[in-house]
C-alpha cells in the first residue's frame, strides 16, 4: 500500500512539474501577468512542499489531502487576471481629453506627471515607450501615446503583454480609422469610430 501511495505522490509530482513548464511558457509568450505568474506559480511551488513532505510523512495520505483543498489554480487565475476596467483617450496636439470609454474613476493628477512627460518626448521628437504604472490595490494603467492621440487604460489588476499588445493594436485601428478627422482643427469625438469599445465591453463582461 505505501509503495502504492509513494507511486502516486511522484505521479503528481511529475503533473504540476509539467504544469510549471507550461507557466513558465506562458509568461514567456506574454499571455499572463507577472501577477498572475507570482500567484500560480506559489501554488504549483507549495504542492511540490507538500508532495515531499506526504513522501516523509507516516501518513502520507493525510498530507496529500491537504493539497486538494484551497482555491482551484483556475480560480487563482481568474482572481489575478488583467480586466480593462476603462479609458480615456487624448488629443496630442491640442492635449485636451477626447473621449472617456467604461469607468475610469482616477483622478486627474494621477494622470498628469505622466502625461507630461509624453508631452515632452513628443516635442522632441522621441520615440515613446509604453508606461504601465501601479496606481492602487489592483488598480494599473497602460500609458499608450500615438501619433495623434494617447491612450490611458485603466486595468484591474496588472495587464498581460499580450493584453497591452492588443491595446496598441486597437489604438493603431482607431488612429487609421479615423486619419480624416485628426487632420481638421476641430476634432468632434461624437463622429469617431473606437474600436477599443470591443476589449473594454469584453473585459467588462468577463468581470
């Protein structure tokens, strides 16, 4: 019976080994946060402890039931996912706000250090790189500046690599889309098409 049960503790041992690789290839390929990462990976990392201590343990059995109990490592997934909670976009040229999508509760301030300093590469004519800041407990923000607008989106929880891909994408569609206005001296954000209302009511959805 106890060669029985030691077979089945490595047997499990080997499994969340092989779901480790698999994590660390998803991080590795963008699609999950470092959030998510962190909170996985500690409970991939405490069923190990625990498969070592049932194989030590007089009644391995009783050790091994303690690893079925806790929150499923879907859960923890979810708990910890990226959702698009809202945004603003913003006019470069003219700086002002253009349009607001979903519910972005941050205050002005939060946004203007950053926002400046966008400014300030724009004027001198240097590449912008993202920004993804922390703001509050589960609270981030995607800083995206294009060629005519910036983009501030506010997540739930640190955004993955392949979420904030997707946003750049999405922005890019916006600015293509809409060319034509970005050319006038007035810009009527009542007439423009935003594709990012597609991610932001998705995520919404899902929350």
């Amino acid at each position: 019976m106890a060669a029985n049960t030691d077979t089945k503790i490595q047997v499990f041992k080997t499994q969340v080994q092989e779901k480790i690789q698999k994590l660390l290839a998803e991080f590795s390929a963008g699609s999950i946060s470092r959030e998510q990462f962190h909170a996985i990976y500690e409970r991939y990392t405490g069923q190990l402890t625990l498969a070592e201590m049932a194989l030590q343990s007089a009644k391995p059995d009783s050790v091994m039931g303690v690893v079925e109990t806790g929150p499923s490592t879907i859960a923890i997934r979810e708990a910890h996912m990226g959702k698009a909670v809202g945004m603003v976009i913003y006019n470069n040229r003219t700086g002002t706000l253009l349009e607001t999508l979903g519910d972005f509760d941050v205050p002005p301030a939060k946004l203007a250090p950053i926002l400046n300093d966008f400014t300030m590469l724009m004027e001198s004519g240097r590449l912008i790189e993202r920004e993804v800041r922390a703001i509050g407990p589960k609270q981030w923000l995607l800083f995206a500046a294009g060629t005519f607008t910036t983009v501030v989106t506010l997540f739930r929880n640190e955004p993955s690599e392949l979420q904030m891909r997707e946003i750049e994408r999405l922005h890019h569609d916006f600015e293509q889309a809409n060319r034509a206005f970005f050319g006038k001296s007035h810009v009527d954000s009542s007439k423009l098409a935003y594709p990012f209302l597609v991610f932001v009511q998705k995520k919404i959805r899902q929350a």
